[in-house]
C-alpha cells in the first residue's frame, strides 16, 4: 500500500469544476461528481460538468485531505453519501437535496461555503479502520450578510477523536444538525462544535459522543427558535445562547461517569421554554440558566452524581422555574426571580437521595410570586432560604418542606418576607439523630397598614426541635407546632411594636420543651400548649410578654409528665385578659403573673396530680381588675399582690403544706380564700390589706 498523501480538492461554484492539487506527487484517489469519475486535464488535475459531490475516501486520501465547495444560489443537485439522519429526539430525517462532501481518513479538513434560498450542504468525515477521521475539521457557511440562506440546510457528521465542526447559516428558517463520534475503540476523546444561526425560525440539533465534547449554540433575532444539545459522555460542555428570541426553546442532555458536565443555556424572549437534563453516577455537574421574558419556563433536572451545582436567574412575569436534584447528596441549587417588573414567577427546588448536606434557595423581589423548597432522603445537615424580603414584595408564597432520616446534622429552614399579605411555611420530619432541625421565618410587614395579614407556619416532628417566627405589620397569624421524643423543643415568636391585631399560637407535644410569645401592641392573642408525652422528662417552660397596650388576650396550658413546669405570663396594658393552666405529675409547678394596668383579668390553675411542689406569684396593678387561683398538690404556695381599687382575688387550695401570702392595697378590695387538707393545721396565711374586706372560707 501507497502512503496515505495530502492532497487539495476545490469546486468553485461560477465554473462547476473541481481541481485536484496533488502534495509531492498526482494522486490515485477517486474524485466524482454525480457519482461519474472525472476526466483528466493534466497531471493532477481534473474537472467535473455534473453537480459537485467530493470523496476522498481511497487509501491515499486518508490523511490530511482538504476539500472545498464555493457556491451561488443557482447551484443546485442530489446529495449523496448521507441517508437518514437521527435526531436529537430519537427520529429521522432525509436531508434535503444538496451539495456534499465525503472525507475518509485522519486530518481532514472541509468546507462548504454558499449563498441563497432553499440550499442544503453536507459533511461526512469517518474512517472504519485505525483511529477514525482524528483531528479532522468541517465547515459549513450558508447565506451571508447581503445574500440571506433562508430555509437552507446543514448537516455534518464526523466520526473519530478531536474533531472541530463549524455551521453559520444566515437567513429564516434554517436548520442545522451535527453529530460527533468517537472512535470506534472507545478512546472518546475530544469534539468541539460551533453553531452560529442569525435570523428568525431556526433549529440548531448538536449530538457529540465523546469524552470532553464542546457545543456552542448561538441563535440570534432568534424567534421560534430552538437549539438542542445532546452530549453523552464525561467531561463535556454545552451552551446555548437564544437572543431577542420569543418562543424559542434551549434544551441540553448530558449522561456520562467521571468527571463532570457543564451546562449554561442563556436565552430571552416571551414564552421560552428552557430545559437541562444531566444524569451520572459520577462527577460534579453543573447547569445554569439566564432567562428574561414573560411566560417562559426553566427546569433543570441533575441525577445520580454527588456535589451537583445548579443555577437559574429569571427575570419577568408568570413564568416558573424548577430544579430538581434527585438520588445524590452536597447538591447546590439556587433560583433568583428578581429584577424590575418581576410578577407572579414560581420558583421550585426538590433534592432527594442519601447523604444530605444539600443546600437550596430562592430569592424573589416583586409580588404574588409562589417559592417551594423540598429536601428529603437520609442524611442530615441540609439547609434550605427562601428571601422575599425586598420592600413592596407583597402577596408571595413561602414553602419549604424537609423530611430526613439521619442520626447527624442539623437540618436548617430560613424564610424572610418583607411587604405585606405574604404567607409563609416551614416543615420539617426528622425520624432520627440528635441534633436536630431548625426553623426561621421573617415576615417584617408594612407597619400602620391596615388590610393587611401575614401567616407564618411552622410544623415540627423529631428530636431538638427550634423554631422562631418574628412578625410586623397588622392582623398577622403565626403557629409553631412541635412534636417528637427525646431532645428539647424550643419555639419562640416576637412581635414588633405598632402591629396590632396579631394571633400567636404554639403547641408543643414532646420531651423538654421551652415557648415563648413576645407581642407589644393592641388586640392581640397569645396561646401557648405545652404536653409532654409519658415517659419523656425535662423542663418545661413558657413565656407571655404582651406590652403596654389594650385588649390583649394570653393563654398557656401545660399537661403531661415532667420534671418541672413552669409558666410566665406579663400584660402591661390595661383590659388584658391572662389564664393559665397547669396539670400533670412532676416534681414542680410553678408560675409567675404579673400584670398592669386597668381591668384586667387573671385565672391561674394549678393541679399536681400525684403530689408535688406547686407555687405561684401573682402581681396586679390598675384598678378594678381580678385575679383566680386555684392549686392542687403538695407543699403548695402562693404570693399574690394587688394595686389599685375595686380589685377582686379569689383563691382556692387543695393539698397539705399549703401557704400563703396577700397584699392588697387601695381602696374596696375584696379577698376569698378556701383551703382544704388532710388535717387540720395543714396551712395557712398572711394578709397585708389597706381598705376592702377579708373573707377566709374553710
């Protein structure tokens, strides 16, 4: 056999001929048009009358072939060599009639150049034998700045490692398609493709098969565009670039283990639709989307490997975007739907699989936006935030939903909210592990604003639970709901001063448990309940702080077993209205009121019910206000104190070692006192009193 030798073939389009230009010496190498050999007009040279169809495909054209076809719109004829090419979506195609080029052999170059409406061009660069078409490159231009290539046609396909393709087609409703193998010994490495497409109603399809692939697709003035890429192997890149195109569509697969792909899709327009799909066992992936324009969707789908990355800015109206990483763990994702004129955008993350340590945010400025996190599978140490807290951001949704199985890692929910009428939610389901979960919701409100109401919830189940609401603004809700076994539950919320009309509700149903409610304004209500499931033991407390205003209204109930209860109540305005509830066996009861202020209303029970400590202080200012008290158990005590006039105190007690202490001061106060034990002497009092009446029932 004849070392393979480089060898030149041109068409040109004005004369319909092809030259041979022979490297050394005149080459053995078949050169048609039509399928006809050409004739010979010298020593390496030939011509061709028939529509230009180039092959270099015998033994001599294998290396360093270059084959070029320059053409006019005129131009027109049968292409060969390429069947029914295969789709990015599974189908086939016929390629329109065209122009060809057909290359066999390593470090092939080609080229079609042309002009003009309805055109078709084709490259096929392989090899069957040794490494395939290695290194090879094919270029197809059509249409030009002054002669446009609408509804034109390109195809390539290049079999072998390191090969570059290159398609720019200007004009309307083009199509473009280039498909990249690797060699057929499974090397796989290296392909690089460009498609640049100026003009309206184009299709852009890239399918590389190796290792390290390279796609960049341009779409320019692109409306009802779309541009596909397909990548199957590690290590691979791909980005789509969709300008002033609405309608359009950017879509990219990527498989392969290994090492990591990486996908970028920027695109802008009404009523886009994005899409990055990226799958692995192996190997960091990452995807990001840029998209600007109303009613446009985004989704990024990342599966299999660990440590995926994805990222998606979208700026506009009633559009959404979803990320979903599934079946890995230490994944990224992160949303942001800002920027002016942004309305009624959704924003959606779920991450699954074992491991935890995933990570998740959405960020949103605008209003009557919808934001959802969700994060499960086993493995701790996940964190979630969702940020609407941008002034003006009114009428969002707030959701986040995590639901682990781990013996380690705290698990985190932050949402702020800023605005009014925002609703918020935070859930978490942990079923193992002692560190627990954390809760933090912020809703800041508009102050002085009437009409307007913020809901923040927060639903806990597992061990150490924290969770906290801070709220202003006007007629808002907030609930924390909590329960579990083993470690404590914290929950706290706090309001801001100037919110009235606010209801704060916590129900704790676990071991260990800790409440508090901060409000200072008017009209508001407090309820906290506190349960501690038999056999759990720890401390129980809660806390109600309502500043110095009217009409508000305070609850705290606590049953069920525990070592020590104990209770807070503090109402500094006037026309309060305070009750606490106190019942289950435990070593100790205690509570503490203290309120100001004018016609204000206290009711405090307390019931040991397999014997105990009880104790309570009470302290009352202003006038015509009352004060209850009622104590069940042992050792129990009482210190109660009332300013002002017309005050009224009641007080009952069951049990043995029962005392008691009352001051009242001021003017017609009146004092009930009924006490019973196991024998008589088992108690007693002290009164202190400065007008009014004292009435001691026995």
């Amino acid at each position: 056999m004849n070392r393979p030798q480089k060898q030149t073939i041109h068409s040109l389009s004005f004369a319909l001929a092809l030259s041979l230009a022979a490297c050394g010496q005149p080459s053995s190498a078949e050169q048609s048009s039509g399928g006809s050999q050409g004739s010979s007009q010298g020593p390496g040279t030939s011509t061709a009358q028939d529509d230009p169809l180039i092959r270099q495909d015998s033994e001599v054209t294998r290396e360093t072939s270059t084959a070029e076809i320059v053409r006019e719109s005129s131009d027109t004829g049968a292409l060969q060599e390429v069947g029914n090419v295969e789709l990015f979506t599974g189908g086939t195609i016929q390629p329109d009639p065209a122009k060809g080029i057909y290359q066999k052999g390593r470090g092939s170059t080609a080229r079609i150049v042309s002009s003009g409406t309805g055109n078709a061009a084709a490259i096929r660069q392989s090899d069957d034998v040794g490494d395939g078409a290695d290194g090879s490159s094919a270029t197809i231009s059509l249409g030009n700045d002054s002669k446009l290539a609408n509804n034109s046609t390109a195809y390539i396909d290049q079999r072998g490692d390191k090969g570059v393709v290159s398609v720019n087609l200007q004009g309307d409703s083009n199509v473009a398609f280039g498909r990249q193998n690797a060699n057929l010994d499974g090397s796989g490495t290296g392909a690089e493709q460009t498609h640049t497409l100026a003009g309206n109603e184009h299709r852009s399809e890239i399918i590389q098969a190796a290792e390290a692939a390279t796609a960049d697709v341009t779409l320019s003035q692109g409306n009802n565009s779309t541009g596909l890429v397909q990548q199957s192997q590690a290590g691979s890149k791909a980005s789509i670039a969709i300008k002033n195109g609405s309608g359009s569509q950017g879509k990219v697969v990527q498989g392969g283990n290994g090492r990591g792909n990486t996908a970028d899709i920027d695109i802008d327009g009404a009523g886009n639709e994005t899409q990055i799909t990226q799958r692995s066992d192996s190997g960091r992936q990452e995807g990001s989307v840029s998209q600007t324009g109303e009613q446009s969707k985004v989704q990024v789908v990342q599966d299999g490997a660990s440590g995926n990355v994805s990222s998606v800015n979208q700026n506009g109206t009633e559009g959404s975007a979803t990320i979903l990483q599934q079946q890995s763990p230490a994944n990224k994702a992160q949303i942001d739907q800002e920027g002016a004129g942004s309305r009624s955008l959704e924003g959606s993350i779920r991450q699954t699989g074992s491991g935890g340590q995933n990570e998740a945010d959405i960020d949103q400025t605008g209003k009557t936006h919808s934001a959802i996190i969700r994060q499960s599978g086993s493995g701790g140490g996940s964190v979630a935030g969702i940020d609407q807290s941008t002034d003006g951001t009114d009428e969002n949704e707030a959701t986040i939903e995590q639901t682990v199985d781990a013996q380690s890692g705290t698990d985190t929910v932050d949402i702020d909210q800023g605005g009014s009428a925002n609703r918020a939610k935070a859930t978490q389901r942990r079923s193992d592990g002692g560190t627990g979960s954390n809760v933090s919701i912020t809703q800041p409100g508009v102050r002085g604003v009437r009409g307007v109401r913020g809901v923040a919830t927060v639903e806990q189940d597992g061990p150490s639970l924290k969770g906290q609401i801070g709220q202003n603004g006007n007629a808002n809700e907030s609930t924390i709901r909590q329960r579990g076994s083993g470690g404590a539950a914290e929950a706290s919320i706090k309001t801001g001063s100037g919110t009235d009309n606010n209801a704060a509700e916590i129900k704790q149903n676990t071991g260990g448990v800790i409440a508090s409610i901060d409000q200072t304004s008017p009209n508001n209500g407090a309820t906290i309940e506190q349960t501690n499931p038999s056999p759990s033991q720890g401390t129980v407390e809660a806390d109600i702080d309502q500043g110095s205003d009217v009409q508000n209204n305070a609850i705290i109930r606590q049953s069920g077993a525990g070592t020590v209860r104990s209770a807070t109540l503090s109402q500094s305005g006037r026309e309060n209205e305070g009750r606490i509830d106190q019942s289950g066996p435990g070593n100790e009861i205690t509570a503490t009121v203290q309120t100001g202020g004018k016609r204000n209303s206290v009711r405090l029970i307390q019931n040991a019910q397999s014997g105990g400590a009880v104790s309570a202080e009470l302290q009352q200012g202003g006038d015509e206000n009352e004060m209850t008290l009622e104590q069940k158990g042992s050792a129990i005590s009482a210190v109660l104190a009332q300013d002002g006039d017309s005050n009224v105190m009641d007080i009952t007690q069951t049990g043995s070692g029962y005392d008691i202490s009352v001051e009242q001061k001021g003017n017609n106060n009146s004092f009930r006192i009924s006490y019973s034990g196991p024998s008589e002497g088992g108690g007693g009092y002290s009164i202190v009193q400065n007008g009014g009446e004292t009435r001691d029932e026995k």
